[in-house]
C-alpha cells in the first residue's frame, strides 16, 4: 500500500466543552468533529481515479473519548497500527475541516516533507487561504501512532472550532465550499504522486 487516507467516525459521548452547563452529559453530534472527515473520504473513494497507487481508506473509532474515565484518546489507531505489519509511503488524516470558516494550520507534530507536499499543492488549487502556511497546533490525533510507528504522516485539522466538543457541533456550521476544498486539495495530491 501506498498511501492511507484517514478519519475517525466516532463523536465525543460528552458534551464537555459545552458553554450550557445543563448540556455537558449530552452527546456531540459531530458534523464537524467526526463526520466532515469521513465525508471527504467517502467522495474520494467515489472520486479517486481507478489507475491510482494503492490507497486504503481507514475510518477509525474510539478518537475522540480522552479525558473521559475509562478512554483514552486515538485508540483505534493505536490498535491499528499495533495489529497491521503496514508500511505506507505517506498517511494523511483529516479531521474537523467541515467549518464555514476554515482556516488550515500547519500541524506541528506532522511530518514536513509531506505536509509541504499537501499546502504546495493547496496553493496551486487557490486554496492559500483556507491552507495557511503557518504552525499553530500541535495535536494528538489519528497521525500520531503512526508517526510513532516512523511512517510519514500529517494531520489537517482545523482547530479554531468555536463548537469542538459542544451540542452546536451541527450541520449549520459545516460548508460545501470547505469540503471541497479539503477534498479538491487532497485528490490533486495523490494524482501528484504517480
């Protein structure tokens, strides 16, 4: 395999960044935080040119419980990467890139040479300002076993999402315009690397 395209479907159980006080035991719904990324994914799949490399799509669970007694966060790709002898050229994760107002920040734990690749690419679709080519967050996410594992991997995240963890995380929030973008960037992308 070539590549692995990822994303977590689950959604946080709590609520726990809920300004509503009474809401914090309520579940997340997860438009953007869970269900953006596997939209993208799922188009790709439809979209991804049948010549390609060798792609997997992998939808992860358990992402989004830490903090939460009992979880941990990132286990399903924890698992992953401990139960498949795997060896990638490049992992990319996307993960909360559905808002209205995104805004694409360098992840600082991501590997550079493949994160360049991405915002290069970004940038020669018109996407410049949705991909800034600055560091801001520095994340424990879906990329990180793999990181660890010593295969290439990023994650794009958008990370200044006012409603993370929230009951607001609804389709309201989320744009077409955003997704395509994502998606847009991340098929020209592996076109890029026949």
């Amino acid at each position: 395999m070539d590549v692995i395209l990822g994303a977590h479907y689950d959604c946080r159980i709590y609520a726990d960044h809920d300004p509503d006080l009474s809401k914090r035991k309520q579940a997340v719904l997860g438009a953007n935080d869970g269900a953006s990324g596997v939209a993208v994914l799922l188009e790709l799949a439809r979209s991804i040119p049948k010549e390609s490399a060798s792609i997997w799509l992998v939808f992860f669970d358990a992402e989004d419980n830490g903090n939460i007694p009992g979880w941990d966060w990132i286990l399903g790709s924890r698992a992953f990467v401990e139960g498949y002898e795997i060896a990638p050229q490049a992992v990319v994760i996307v993960d909360m890139i559905g808002d209205a107002d995104l805004n694409i920040y360098k992840e600082k734990n991501s590997n550079p040479e493949l994160t360049a690749e991405i915002w290069a690419q970004a940038a020669e679709l018109g996407y410049e300002d949705v991909f800034i080519p600055e560091e801001k967050w520095g994340m424990l996410d879906d990329h990180t076993p793999f990181l660890e594992a010593g295969i290439p991997a990023m994650d794009i995240i958008d990370f200044d999402y006012p409603y993370w963890h929230t009951t607001a995380d609804t389709t309201d929030k989320i744009s077409a315009q955003s997704l395509q973008a994502v998606g847009d960037t991340i098929l020209g992308w592996l076109k890029s690397r026949k």
